[in-house]
C-alpha cells in the first residue's frame, strides 16, 4: 500500500488510532518488545516486518508530540511542586565508526499534585543544563536525590525550594548498620520523620497545616539528627569507619536540602514515588535491552509521559491514546489543554470524552461529576 495516499497518512503509516494506540500500549504499558507483538498480529491475519512495525509506530509518536507535546511540558513547568529524577538508557548512536551503543540519561518531572510525570531525554545528557534549561522559570519546590546538580538550587538567591530526600539518606545509614550499631541511632530518628508523615496523610491535612504540624513535631527531631551526626564527625574510631563517614558526610553536606521540608508541606520528604516512575522505564528495556536511536529515545520519553499520566489519572491509556490520534487524524480544531490527562473524564460504556478545564478532579470528584453526565445522558 502507498502510505502516501492512504486514508491514515496523517498518522505516518496504513493503522488506525484503534490499532496503533493498543501497539503502543503493548509496548510502553505492557513492555512487550516489537518482535513478540510482530507474532500476535500474525496469529490475527496481520503480517508485518520488524522495520514497518518500528516505523509506523514510531511515526505515530512523532504526530503526537507534534500535536500534544509543547502544551504537556509546559504544563508540567507550571507546576508549583516538582519532584525530579534520573535514570540510564542504552541508545544506539552514531559515531565514526558506524552505530554504537551508549549510556545516556532520561529526567523524569513528577508533578505529584496535578498527576502529571514529563519524561525528558535531552541528547542523554545528565549535565546541570539539562535540569536549569527545563526550570528557567520555575518558582517553587523540587525534591530530588543527593545528586550534586541540584545544589545549585541551593544559594540563597535562587527562586527554587530544593528539598533533599530523607529515604536516600536513611539508605546509607543502613547500610553502615552492620559496621556499626550506632548508625541505629540516626535510623530510628529518621523513622521518627516518616511516623510523623504517616500521621499527618491520615489526618489528610492541608499543605499549610502539615507546614505547622513539621514545624512543631520534626523540627526537633531533625535538630537531635543533627547534633547526633556532628557528634559522631568528631568521633575519630566513627569516623574510621568508611561507611559510617561517608553517610555522616552525605548527611551534613546534605543539610540545607533535607531542612528544607520545614518550609512546604505540600513536599514530600522522600523523593520515592519519582523513582517508582522510572520502573516502566526498566521493565521495558530489560525486555527490549536497548532503545535503537536518539530519535526513539526522544519518542519513547514522550509516549511514556503520556502512558505514566494516565495511569496516575485513572484513565485507560489505550483509549486516550486512540482519541488523540483520532484528533490528529481528522484535523479537529481543540483545546489541546483540556486533553491534557488531568483534565478528562472517560466513560468507555457509553463513549464520552468530557474534557474540564476549570480544575484538576481527583476520584472522587470525578465519579460524582460522572453520576451527574450519566444522569443526562440516559
């Protein structure tokens, strides 16, 4: 078939939104490589090569960064909270020698309060630009690992919250625990922090009352974490004690950062739930070994984003998708915002696709709203 003169040339290839959306959500949701989904659409009467597959799905991609991706990143950006991560990809890239594969970086973007996670591959880099470029104009607080690129949103004249991530320190005191059985110590009282955050989620308090509630329960604790690790700094036979000097060290020059959670207490104080969203990431190249250009790495980033925030929305990702495509394929004049998945409510029985735009729904705002759509519809 010429692709070019087929009804579906919009969507780069001859499959429809419905096909081309469950090809994508077989891959990136379900991690199945191309070549075990070549074989499923055999068994169905559909006989395709590993390069057409790859192409017209990655074509697919192409049209929907096109259509969608200026307006999800920016929204992302908007946020008032961000939580940050990283991880490593094997890419296919091209040198002198011919393609060869290299480790590069994909930045996840997790705007935890408006359910929206921006995967973002920029050359592979893992260089501090990366992270300044994408937040030039941010304006409020970021949660990350210990990485030594976010400490230059530590000075005093940066417009950005750098809040460290109190699961990452607690990590290398444990693993200090079985040199050292004083490292419980500063284990128990880090425990303390995480009691406290369990307490204040079944109290569902606002940001500003867990603000409160910090400042008058942690803020102590972090004071005795504190006096206890400068304490065991001037223990020389501690400090002999690698494991231990290296967790007093990340603790101290870490300080600022993990403070921080005294003053926003809509942040978390463990930057966990951004590392859970790389484990999709993982799953699929441990199924797939390696991503074969820095074109794909840049679609893949996308589609993830995509597929990711559906997830976190309640929304079935393979009929969002195939919506999207079906915006593209027939040109429809819309508010690309509204489709954002913060913004729509599905309804797959009766086929409604309700975009709001006045605020972000949470569950269960979202079956309410739901009742009362179904109610006029019927």
């Amino acid at each position: 078939t010429n692709t070019m003169e087929h009804p579906l040339k919009n969507l780069g290839g001859i499959f429809s939104p419905d096909l081309l959306a469950r090809l994508l959500c077989l891959k990136y949701d379900f991690s199945m490589p191309e070549n075990r989904q070549i074989r499923l659409l055999a068994r169905e009467g559909i006989h395709i090569s590993n390069t057409t597959l790859n192409g017209y799905i990655h074509n697919g991609i192409s049209r929907l960064r096109e259509f969608m991706e200026d307006v999800f990143k920016e929204f992302v950006q908007q946020a008032k909270y961000l939580m940050v991560d990283e991880t490593t990809e094997l890419v296919g890239v091209e040198t002198p020698e011919g393609k060869a594969y290299r480790r590069k970086y994909l930045w996840a973007f997790f705007a935890k309060h408006v359910k929206l996670v921006y995967y973002h591959y920029n050359n592979g880099s893992r260089a501090s630009d990366v992270a300044k470029t994408f937040l030039e104009h941010f304006m409020g607080s970021i949660s990350t690992d210990g990485y030594t690129v976010y400490r230059m949103f530590d000075g005093e004249e940066s417009k950005v919250l750098h809040i460290g991530c109190w699961t990452h320190c607690r990590r290398l005191w444990v693993d200090a625990l079985p040199s050292d059985r004083t490292a419980m110590d500063i284990i128990d009282s880090i425990g303390d922090l995480f009691r406290n955050e369990d307490l204040f989620r079944t109290m569902k308090l606002s940001g500003e009352q867990i603000k409160e509630k910090r400042l008058k329960l942690t803020g102590p604790i972090l004071e005795r974490i504190h006096h206890k690790v400068v304490m065991m700094m001037h223990d020389a036979k501690i400090m002999a004690n690698e494991l231990m000097r290296k967790a007093a060290n990340y603790t101290i020059n870490q300080w600022k950062s993990l403070r921080n959670i005294l003053k926003d207490g809509s942040a978390e104080i463990s930057n966990n739930l951004c590392e859970q969203r790389m484990k999709p990431v993982k799953l699929l190249l441990k199924n797939c070994m390696n991503i074969g250009s820095e074109a794909a790495a840049e679609n893949s980033a996308f589609i993830f984003s995509l597929i990711e925030s559906c997830k976190l929305n309640d929304i079935d990702p393979q009929d969002y998708l195939k919506h999207l495509f079906e915006c593209v394929l027939h040109g429809k004049d819309c508010d690309k915002k509204a489709l954002l998945p913060i913004f729509l409510i599905i309804h797959i029985v009766v086929g409604l696709w309700i975009p709001i735009v006045v605020i972000p729904f949470y569950r269960s705002s979202k079956i309410t709203f739901l009742k009362e759509i179904l109610k006029w519809y019927y």
